[in-house]
C-alpha cells in the first residue's frame, strides 16, 4: 500500500484529524452559544452533525497517537476500508449539515431582513459557525480522498 | 485499466449518464415553473447548479454514444482524469445546492408557517423539484466514485 500525505498512522494524518476535530468543535460551541439557532432545524443538524464528526475524528485521533507512540502499522485493508467508509458518510453528512445551514443564513441575511429585524437571532455567530464548519468539511474530505485513493490502489 | 460498472464507453456508464442528465434537467423544469422561486436565493443557485451538471451529463452521453458507435476506448489517463475532476467538481456542487435548498424548505414548512401563510409560494413544486436534484446528484455521485477508482487503481 502506497505511503501518502494524511494516510493513517503518519504526522501528517494526525495533523489533518486534530484539525477537523478543532473546527468541528468550535462550530459547535459558536452555535450553541448563539442566541436562537433552536429555532431553525438546520441549525440544529449542522450541531447534531459537526458533533458526529468531533466523535468520529477524536477516535481516529487516538488511534493515530497510539500508531506513532507504539510504531503500529494501520495500512491494513480491513482498517483502511473501515476508514473510508467511515470517512465518506461524515463528509457528506457535514457537507449537508454546513450548506442547509449556509441557505438558510443566505435567506436570513439577503432574500429577506429578518436579522434586522429581529434583534434575538444572533445572524454574526450562525455565520462563524458555519465557516468552521465547511473548514471542518474541507480537512475531512482531503482525508477522505486520501483513505479512498489508499484503498483503490491495493 | 480495470472495466467495471459505470465506466466510460460501456453502457451501465450511458445509462448512469442519461440518468443524470434526465434527474437534472426535471429539477430545472419543475423550479423554473414553480411560482415564487426567484425570491429565495438557494432555489436559484439550485437551477444553476442542475444547469452546470446537465451540460455535463449532457456531454459525457454524446461521448460515450459516440465510443460505444465506433467501437472507440474511453479508458486513457488523461480523459478518466479529466472526467473524475469534472464528476467531483459537479458533484460537490449539486449536493451543495440540494442541501442547500432543502434546507430553506425544511424552514418554510416546519419552523416557520410561510408556506401556509404565502399562498404565492408553490412549496409542493419546490420539494419535488429537489427531491429531483437529490437523485441526479446521487447517480452523479456513483459515476465520481467509478471514475476515482479506475484513476487510483491504474
């Protein structure tokens, strides 16, 4: 199996997983900290799924640790296609969670003023948290395509 | 060069490709006559985006009829590079734009009342024309996977 930047078990992989958990855990704090993101559902899913993603990274992040602390070898197929697959329903749900999200803000800041107008939606947070989490999306389909490509080239 | 399903020139790769085009091209179709889309910025980033993946899908089925006519192979580096950038690029945004959509629409008629209150709104055509978009997106997303594992597996 080949040996390429982000694969599991290297520094660079390691660096991509804590970068992702990071994101995806501040996208989180920041929308939960904002005032009436409970009354839209996409707001809702983009928590509900940049929490899945912090869980799925976080483990992967302790795998790595344990790799490299104990010099494991982790390019095994059953584990790389368990990563992949893995890796690929997380992505697409945190790509959906983070455009829902995206639209809905579009809607409230130029469709219509509904953040001007109503002075309890905090419209700045909703913003932040959605930049981190599309930054989240973006390390975790850089890894994706490094664990797809990894297994397709047995 | 592996020959598996969906893959250029064969005709489970025609059929993926008239499938996308056709999904796509009905997404348009329904949004366009649906009365009141103009005002939501996601439902027109939908349009574009079926557009984009129409004149794509569009140009693969010419090409692969073309291959299959003549006998012709698809299977050089270059062209399944070529087409897996295309396929992601398009994929990626096609998802974008469904999820985005669908998560304006999950607003309209759950969070808020405006469906019911806006009788200009055709909500019903909105959901069937991104339930649309969801399954050309879905085939597109089979054909980019196709495509990345003849790429990683040369």
């Amino acid at each position: 199996m080949k040996e390429v930047f982000g694969s599991p078990g290297k520094k660079s992989g390691l660096i991509l997983r804590i970068g992702q958990c990071v994101f995806a855990a501040a996208s989180i704090a920041v929308m939960a900290s904002a005032s009436g993101f409970s009354t839209t559902t996409a707001f809702c899913y983009l928590i509900a799924s940049m929490g899945l993603q912090v869980l799925w990274s976080f483990g992967l992040v302790c795998l790595d640790i344990h790799a490299l602390r104990f010099n494991k070898d982790l390019h095994t197929n059953i584990i790389v296609s368990l990563f992949v697959v893995g890796d690929w329903v997380t992505a697409t749900l945190s790509l959906a969670a983070a455009c829902s999200s995206a639209g809905v803000m579009v809607l409230f800041t130029r469709d219509t003023n509904i953040c001007r107008v109503d002075a309890n939606l905090s419209c700045d947070m909703f913003q932040i948290s959605i930049a981190f989490a599309f930054a989240a999306w973006f390390l975790l389909a850089i890894s994706s395509y490094v664990m797809f490509w990894l297994v397709a080239s047995i």
